[in-house]
C-alpha cells in the first residue's frame, strides 16, 4: 500500500463518526475471520 492509499484511508476514517467507524471495523473483522472465499464475496457484495 502507498503513501496516498493510506493517507486516502485516514481521510475517510477521519470523516466517520465514532459508531459508524466502530461498524465498519466489526463488519470487516467478521469478514475476514470467515474461512470461506465465497462467503468473504458473498458478503462484500451484500454491503454495496
């Protein structure tokens, strides 16, 4: 990851209130904790 994605990121969090933010982590964290590619794909997609 570069300097600007990062800085882009930081941005973004910078902008969320602290439960939205708090969402997102807990979203993402369950996402990745799964075992399943598919279930990973199946969920991002359901995010949109």
């Amino acid at each position: 990851m570069n300097d600007a994605d990062m800085r882009k990121i930081m941005e973004m969090l910078s902008k969320m209130d602290k439960k939205d933010l708090e969402k997102g982590i807990s979203q993402a964290s369950q996402i990745l904790n799964s075992t399943s590619k598919d279930e990973i794909l199946k969920k991002l997609n359901g995010l949109k």
